[in-house]
C-alpha cells in the first residue's frame, strides 16, 4: 500500500508546477492520468535536453502517469471531461483564470457533477486580484518576488535561477495544499478550489524582506555569496581551481573555522558573538579564510573542515553530483527502467516514509499512450472511440 492508493488524479496542467505537483501525488500511488493536446502535447516536451529525439526532463515530470491526448477546448472534448470527474478526486489545471469556464467545464459544472472534487488551479498570479489574467511564468515572478533583486553581485544586474525555481516551489506547494484539502473531504465530504499561484510560495522563499520593509523602511540589496545574517559565508576557490561554499550561520561553527584557518584571536573579539557582528568585518574574515582556502586543494580543504566539525560543501556541477558517493548511496538519484532508454538516471522521490513509501513504477510515455483503455474504462465503445479520434479529438 502507498499512502495515495486509491485517489484519481486528473492532471490537466502544462510545463512543470502543475505536472510536478501531480508526479509528487503519482509517486505516492495516487492513479494520475494525463491530459495533452492531441495535437500538440505538452510544451513540457520540447523543454530540456533530448536524446534520440525522446526529451529526457518529460520522461520524470510525467513518470507514474496514465496519458490520454484529448482536446479539452471542444464540446466533445468537454464532455470526456464531465464523465472522467465523476469518478476522480483532483483535478489540477493552469490554465488562465476564466479559460475552464469558457470550456463549460468550471468548477460549479463539476462540482455538480462530483461535490467532493478537490479543483487545484495554478497559475502566476491566482484567480482573483489586478493581475490575474496576465500570463504567470516562473521567470516573472522570480523577477516580482524580490530574489532577483538580491541575488548577484552588488555591481552586477539582478540574477535570475538557471533553472524552474519559481515552478518547482509552487508545484511542491500545490501537492501540500492538495493533500491538505483531501484531508478535509475525508472529515467533511467537501470537496473546493484550491488557489494556487506562483508568487506567494516564491515571496516566501525570498524571505522577510517585505516585513522588514514594513517594520523598518529598509530595503535589501544584491551582496553577492555574502549573506546579510552571518559571516563568514561565501564561495572559495581552492589551490587546485575548485569551488567550496562554507556557512557559519551557528556561532559555534564560525568560531570552529576561524580556529581552522588560524585565526583564533577574532573569536574574542566582542564583535564576533553575533552574526550582524561578524557581517560588520565580512572583509577582514573572508580575507582570512580565502586565503587558508586558496593555499589547499580542494581534497584538503574538504578533510579538514570535517575532522574540524565545521561546515563545508564543494560547489557541484551535474558530474560531480552524479559521481557523489551520498547522492548514489543514499539513493538520492536512483536509476528507473524506461522503454526508450532502457535504464536512466532519475532524482528518487523527495522523501522517504518509513511504514509507506512511494515509488517508480514507470517513466514519461508517449503522448496518448493510453487513450484508448482510459476512454473504454469510461465506458467509451471501439466505435466512439474511433469516431472521436476522427474528429481528432483524441489521439
């Protein structure tokens, strides 16, 4: 038994917030069906690198999901819709605020038709408020949220992530908030909306500075590696061209490294009992610790950080974190059974429970790979079936 067995997932989202927090549900047993374009798919497809033509991201957003192609924006299609969620119990779509209603398949439509659907709607900006018919990226709202403002160096422009942060955040979030409204049908039969949009868990992540504005007028600003908390805190190059990041955010880690690089005396130092403290002489304690880090090679570095209990982690390229004896060992990254490839390499679930954990059972498929048994489960017949693939409204 995994914890989701049992619970129907219809997963109507598109690129990665929505599909991630629907993968997240499949990894835990929950049946989640896919629904493309039968024309033209998901965009997830196209995102991320390829082999052989086969887009390698897809096959793990997609894993542990059933694929029907359907065109959810026709009548026909619509009505494939109204008879899935008699029978589910989520369904998550991101599609923009009002596109399901045009569809006639909005929340009071199928609610009426399933009073206990758990409806998850994604989107940049929520259902309501002046901007939530704009169109929501992960880039827009890392941009909005404040951390493209602080991250970079103080002379450079903003940074924004080389990768979905935004999307993967809220795809996390909407899987909580799913689970967290399935607890509440189990107590009340109800199902509801759950509004989910990209800024709020993003704002979250970029942490107090809205407060802190509210509070005290200030604003933060782009430090870099540096942290505005604690010090010190950066990356570091090592004799031998490689990258280590240290973090003293526990006043007995900084004095650890200070001692390590041998520089006990600043230990004493009244300024050094507090992590705005040691901030105010950022200068002074990299200069110390660079200059021990920039005189050893990574190999030493990282050997003696440890035997001294203070806190060290090279800097990672995807080699180095595949090569990574706790990433394989611990199963962190672990390699899945596909038909394409055979076996590859995919991150393992998020977290490990202990009396009902999920699994792998299989990769990303092929766009409407399982049409066909979806729609006889339905009750659909081979002619309606083939009628509708006709009318190239299923694939």
């Amino acid at each position: 038994m995994m914890p989701l067995d049992g619970i129907r997932v219809i997963d109507a989202s598109s690129i990665l917030a929505g599909p991630l927090a629907c993968q997240i549900l499949g990894d835990h047993g929950a049946d989640v069906i896919k629904i493309e374009h039968p024309i033209k798919g998901d965009s997830m497809r196209g995102h991320g690198p390829s082999k052989d033509g086969v887009p390698i991201w897809w096959k793990e957003v997609s894993r542990n999901k059933r694929h029907l192609a359907l065109n959810l924006g026709k009548p026909e299609g619509a009505e494939v819709l109204k008879r899935m969620v008699a029978e589910a119990d989520v369904l998550v779509e991101n599609f923009r605020p009002g596109t399901f209603e045009k569809w006639g398949i909005g929340p009071e439509i199928l609610h009426a038709i399933n009073p206990g659907l758990i409806i998850t709607r994604l989107t940049g900006f929520g259902q309501h408020g002046p901007y939530s018919q704009r169109a929501g990226f992960g880039t827009l709202v890392e941009a909005m949220s404040g951390f493209a403002h602080l991250t970079g160096p103080a002379d450079a422009p903003p940074t924004l992530p080389a990768f979905g942060l935004a999307d993967t955040i809220a795809g996390i979030s909407a899987s909580s908030a799913i689970l967290l409204a399935l607890r509440h049908r189990d107590t009340t039969s109800e199902g509801q909306i759950v509004d989910v949009d990209l800024l709020s868990p993003m704002l979250t992540a970029a942490g107090p500075g809205p407060t802190a504005y509210d509070l005290l007028g200030t604003v933060g600003a782009r430090n870099g590696n540096r942290s505005t908390n604690n010090a010190p805190r950066n990356t570091y190059l090592t004799k031998d061209g490689r990258w280590v990041a240290i973090s003293t955010s526990a006043q007995s880690i900084a004095e650890r490294v200070l001692t390590l690089v041998g520089h006990p005396e600043v230990i004493d130092e009244p300024w050094f009992a507090s992590g705005s403290g040691r901030v105010e002489h950022v200068d002074l304690l990299d200069g110390y610790v660079g200059d021990w880090i920039g005189a050893r090679t990574r190999a030493d570095v990282m050997q003696a950080f440890t035997e001294a209990g203070a806190a060290v982690a090279p800097v990672y390229d995807a080699r180095d974190v595949v090569e990574d004896e706790h990433v394989r060992g611990a199963g962190i990254l672990t390699e899945v059974e596909d038909k394409d490839f055979g076996t590859m390499l995919q991150h393992n679930l998020m977290w490990r429970l202990e009396k009902s954990p999920g699994a792998i059972r299989f990769t990303g498929r092929a766009l409407g790979a399982d049409t066909d048994a979806i729609l006889a489960e339905l009750g659909y017949s081979e002619p309606e079936i083939a009628s509708l693939r006709e009318s190239e409204l299923i694939k």
